[in-house]
C-alpha cells in the first residue's frame, strides 16, 4: 500500500501544469513565501498563494482564476 500524496504533490496536480515544471516553479513559490515545501501545511499553503498565483500566472493561459480557485478550494 503506498502513501497518499503529499499536500506538495496535490498542489502540483491542481495547478495542471507539467508535473515536472510545477515541482520546481511551486517549490520556489513556497521558498520565496517563506515555507518548507516538504512541511508545507494547508494553513500555510493559503499565505503562499499570491506567490503559488505569481509562479503559475504566466503558464494558464487565461485559466488562473479557476486554478487558484481550485487551489483555494483543496487548502480549506
């Protein structure tokens, strides 16, 4: 039985972006915020937002508000 995936790994596949690419363009995100991307938690994940919104924006293509929502909505 594997682990369930790390809340790291669940925003990297909200954000629809390459999983590959996401890693890196969200773990930079969550270190500019100030965080731990491996200790990121739902709590803290939500203060990182404009930075997440910031590492995204240019690669959704019109499609940013209904990802951050969808972000939003998976931090609550």
């Amino acid at each position: 039985m594997s682990a369930p995936p790390s809340l790291l790994d669940q925003i990297i596949a909200t954000s629809e972006l390459s999983p590959i690419f996401a890693r890196g363009a969200l773990t930079r995100a969550l270190r500019r915020a100030g965080l731990v991307p491996e200790e990121v938690t739902r709590s803290s994940a939500r203060m990182a937002l404009p930075e997440i919104r910031r590492a995204v924006e240019p690669f959704l293509q019109g499609r940013t508000d209904a990802i951050m929502r969808k972000l939003e909505l998976l931090l609550e």
